[in-house]
C-alpha cells in the first residue's frame, strides 16, 4: 500500500496507459480522480474501482474545463499529492509538411497546453503543502524520433524539457516532477503511430524493441507508482524509459 492515504488525479485514465496507472494507484491505497473527456467511459471504470475513485469529465486542453477539474478534486480530496499527466493524442503517420493545422493544433493543445493548464491550476496548492508529484506521460517519440510522426514527436520532446524546468522550479518547495517514456502499447492510440493495424505491421514495429513486445497498461501503472510514491523521494526530473530497449 505504497500510495495509502494519498489522492491523485490521472488525466486520461479511462483507458490504454492511463487505466493501467488508475487500476495500480487504487490497489495501492489511493483516492483517485479518473479525468477523461470520454466522461461515460470514466464514469464506467469509477463504478467497477469503487469508492476510492471518482470520475471527471474534463478537456485538458480549455483552461475552464481544467479549472473545475481542479475545483471538484479540491472539494472531494481536500488536497492533491499526485498529478499524472496522461492524456494525449497524435496525428496520422505522414510526411511533417503534409500534416493539417488543425492537427497540428490539437496536438499542441492536448500534449502540451495541457501540461501548462494543469500547473496553473495544481502547483500553487502543491507548493503551499510543501509537498507534491507530478508525473508527465511523455513518450520513447521524444527522445529517439522516427519520420512521419514529427509534430508528435516534438510536442512529446517537449514534455520531457518541461518536466526537468519544472523539476528544477518546484523541488525548493518540495514538489517531484518527473516523466515516464513508453513504447507504443495496446491502446487506442496504436493504430495512428503505426498507420494501419495489421500483422505485418505489428511485427514490423515490435522487431525495434529488443524485449520484443508493446509496453502495457501494467508496465505503465508499476513505474508510474514507483515515482509518485515516497520511495522516488529523491528521483527528480527523470524521463524514464519504460520501452524494452527501443531507445538504446
């Protein structure tokens, strides 16, 4: 019970990575918000987690929307100790020139402005208690980039240099600020990194992860626990690789 008497907040976490984060935070203690705009979807896993989780609607990337996230958590926990950072999207695999503004957009706003919206909303509490984590879900497309996925790969490059100016700024007032780095896994997002979901492109995808497999749920869930937990004390500022060995 690593988490045991902490609340979180998991953006995203109505399915892929983000569920597997929610499904490890409650089963080690926590109180947990599952924030999605997919408000149904989170409304479902709420109801099969129990009482320790709630559900919130939310659109990560309007500033209001992030505000009554922020002011519902405060009326339900009291407090935040955690902040994960999971929600994203990416646009179709093509040539960088070729992807539309208003992908590009939806990209920015949903994979970066978010990051900033949250800590608008979030760190001043964070500081006042002297205490604090946030986990950013950045990706493997940040620190080792393939072609096609461009304006992806930058907004996740992005999110790691955010995560060590913040871990820089907020460890004064005792708040850890770190990211994890997966691999393509099994969630909603598979089909647009690899552009098409057949067998062939599965195997031509996984033969560039050395522990031949997609991260999971699971993997995301253990190592997000880990840094958000009192364990991680003294972790700051890291961007994790959880990826089989794809960025060696």
């Amino acid at each position: 019970m690593r988490l045991e008497g902490k609340t979180a907040i998991v953006t995203g976490g109505a399915s892929g990575f983000g569920a597997g984060i929610v499904q490890k935070f409650l089963s080690e203690g926590a109180r947990v918000m599952i924030a999605d705009i997919n408000g149904d979807a989170a409304e479902v896993q709420a109801k099969q987690h129990g009482p320790n989780a709630i559900a919130q609607m939310v659109d990560v990337a309007d500033a209001a929307s992030v505000r009554a996230m922020a002011d519902i958590a405060q009326e339900r926990f009291g407090r935040l100790d955690i902040l994960v950072n999971n929600a994203g999207v990416t646009h179709l695999p093509m040539p960088l020139e070729e992807v539309s503004p208003e992908d590009f957009d939806r990209v920015y706003n949903v994979n970066m402005k978010s990051v900033y919206l949250t800590a608008q909303a979030f760190v001043p509490a964070m500081k006042a208690n002297g205490s604090g984590a946030i986990l950013n879900v950045a990706s493997t497309a940040g620190l080792s980039p393939r072609p096609n996925l461009n304006w992806y790969n930058a907004s996740k490059g992005w999110m790691v240099t955010a995560t060590k100016t913040m871990a820089v700024e907020l460890a004064p007032f005792g708040v850890r600020v770190n990211a994890i780095c997966p691999v393509a896994g099994e969630t909603p997002l598979l089909k647009s990194f690899m552009g098409e979901d057949t067998p062939e492109m599965r195997a031509k995808f996984l033969s560039t992860i050395p522990l031949g497999r997609f991260s999971t749920p699971e993997d995301m869930g253990n190592t997000a626990c880990f840094l958000c937990s009192d364990e991680a004390g003294m972790i700051t500022g890291a961007a994790l690789e959880v990826d089989g060995g794809r960025c060696i």
